[in-house]
C-alpha cells in the first residue's frame, strides 16, 4: 500500500519535473519545443485556466465566460465606448449578418426593425459573445444580446430599449394606439417573447442542432466542442423558464395556439394594430422572420407558411418595407466571400 502511494507521489514530483522543464523551454527556446509538448502545455494552460474561472464564476458561469472570453479574443467585436463614438448614435450590437437573415438572434432583428420603423440611424456592431465590453457587462447591461452604446453609456433588453430611445429620439409608434390597443400589442408583445421564442429555440438549438453550423456559419468542430455545454444551458433556461417541463408535443401545441393567436388577430389587416405599424409589429417579426428565413424544415416552420399563410404574407410586408438592404446585408455572409 505505502510503496502504491510511493509510486503515485514518484510518478507526480516526475510529471511536475517535465513541465517545469517545459515550461522553461517555453520561454527561453520555444523552438526546441515539439508539437506533442506544445500541445501538452496548451491543454495544462487550458485546464489551469478553466480550474480558476470555474472557482471564481463556479462551473457553469465559468465555462461561459471562458467562452465569451475565446469569443471576445478572436471575434469580431470591437468597442465603441471610450473610442470616439460619434454622439447621438446609436451602435446596436448583435451578432454578423448570415447568409439566411441579417440577425440570427430575434430580439435584435425586433431592436433594428424598431429603428428602421422609427428612422433612427444606427451602426451595427458584431459580436458573437453576450457578456458583451466591460463596460456593458458589469454596468447596465444584463449579458443578453442585443444591447447598445449610446453616448459612451451600454444599456441592455430591447424592451427597455426602445423606451429609452422614444423619449430621447422624441418618436412614438404607438401614438394613434388608444390605452386598450396599447394593452393588446403588449399583450402580443410578451406572448411573442416570453413563449413563443422558446419554440424557436427548442426547435433551433435542441432539435436541429445539427444544422447549426451551416446556419451560424461556423465551422461545424465549432459547434460540435459548444454543444455539451451549450445544449445544457439551454436546458436549464427552459427548465428555469417552465417550458422545458413541458414534452415536446405539448410546446408544439403551445407554439400552434401562439401562432394562431397572432395569425387570427391579424386577419386581413396590413400590420396588427392596423394600416401603420406600431411597435409590436417590430416585436412580432423579430420572433417570425428567424421562423420564416432560418427555419425551413421546422413545423413551426409548415405552421407560419402553410397553417396561417397571411403571417408569411405579413413578414414578407415589413422585410419589403423596411429591409431593402437584406440581400446586401446578407450576401455580405463569409458563405459568399
Ligand atoms: N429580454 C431581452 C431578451 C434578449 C435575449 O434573450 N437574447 C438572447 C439571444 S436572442 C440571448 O442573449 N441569449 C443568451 C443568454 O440568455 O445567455 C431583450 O428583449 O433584449
């Protein structure tokens, strides 16, 4: 027994010798060093780090800030506060246009058809990560995307978004709306995010998550290393939410009777509130465009196109209307670089 242990400890103080040596190598001569060695000094830094993220964050909030952290380092995102921002603009951060729709995350196609609808100029800026700069992520912001920058200050949630920018743009998109219709489009409004998303995201990242990398456009060990973890939290947050207690025939008859809702409301009318759009029709096609343009094999999918045709019409209306830069936008897709 105590010669086993003698051996253990042997074995360690003799691991703890080559990497000592290693690591000596890698910063006098890291040349001599092989590509095995490299590759075991890449996963000892990775353990080490990941060991005092997840002490730190504990382990699921720690393998996402490893992530974002990854995201952060080699995406795209820049920050625009302290960085000469241009005041009054608004940059909108959100995730790079794709190759089907010109934001993958709904909330942010709602906040930008918000400010198309409204006239309100804006910069885009692509982010993968939704901790987001250090300013958003531990001031105003609550790690969600979308969020913006505004005069050197981040705010988060479209929802309060949109309030800030009405009084500071002096817009209303609501005004011809009487105190009983501004109850029903916020009645909408929430049906739309707080159930009807969480079809859409049983449907994309649980139940098709094979077609993901095709549709993030990244490569598919990408989504392949992600999805443990990914596919965890998700479960978490539907569980969290309530939604994911559910079985997956009774979301699809929830997401059925949601979509019904919006699709007898709207009748025959050009937007929900009537011959102009009003905010909730940002809402409501934030969550339908990415049905419509990232979902074709999905029933939610045959629901929106074939079950209740006008919603397909009615998408169709507000991307003419206000998105005649998608095909620019999404054309600019790495697909077709
Ligand atoms: N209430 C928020 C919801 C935003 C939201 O859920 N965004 C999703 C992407 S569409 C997100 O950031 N999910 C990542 C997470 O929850 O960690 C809003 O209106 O902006």
């Amino acid at each position: 027994m105590s010669g086993s242990l003698g051996d253990v400890q042997g074995s360690l103080a003799a691991l703890y010798e080559n990497l000592q040596t290693l690591v000596l190598l890698l910063f006098t001569d890291p040349t001599q060093l092989s590509y095995g060695q490299a590759f075991v000094l890449v996963g000892v830094s990775v353990l080490l780090v990941a060991t005092v993220v997840w002490t730190f964050f504990g382990r699921q909030n720690g393998t996402m800030v490893f992530i974002n952290a990854v995201l952060r380092t080699f995406g795209t995102g820049q920050t625009k506060t302290g960085a000469g921002f241009t005041p009054g603009k608004v940059y909108v951060y959100g995730p790079p246009s794709v190759k089907a729709i010109p934001s993958l995350f709904p909330f942010s196609m709602k906040l930008e058809t918000y400010l198309r609808m409204a006239d309100i100029p804006y910069q885009p800026v692509h982010v993968w990560s939704t901790q987001g700069p250090k300013v958003c992520a531990y001031t105003s912001c609550n790690g969600k995307i979308p969020w913006i920058e505004y005069n050197g200050e981040a705010m988060g949630d479209s929802g309060l978004i949109l309030e800030f920018l009405n009084k500071e743009k002096d817009v209303d998109l609501n005004q011809s709306l009487s105190e009983a219709d501004k109850a029903v489009s916020r009645a909408f409004t929430k049906m739309v995010e707080e159930s009807t998303y969480w079809g859409l995201v049983q449907s994309r990242y649980m139940d098709n998550y094979g077609k993901l990398h095709d549709l993030f456009e990244l490569p598919w060990t990408v989504m392949f290393l992600v999805r443990s973890v990914g596919q965890r939290e998700i479960r978490q947050m539907m569980r969290g939410h309530g939604i994911g207690r559910h079985s997956k025939e009774e979301i699809e008859g929830i997401m059925e009777k949601d979509l019904k809702a919006i699709s007898s409301f709207l009748g025959a009318k050009p937007y929900l509130m009537g011959d102009e759009p009003t905010e909730v029709d940002a809402a409501v096609f934030g969550q339908l465009s990415e049905i419509v343009w990232t979902a074709p094999d999905s029933y939610l999918h045959r629901i929106v196109t074939v079950d209740y045709p006008n919603l397909l019409v009615y998408c169709n209306r507000i991307k003419d209307r206000y998105w005649s830069d998608w095909d620019q936008l999404t054309k600019k897709s790495k697909k077709d670089k």
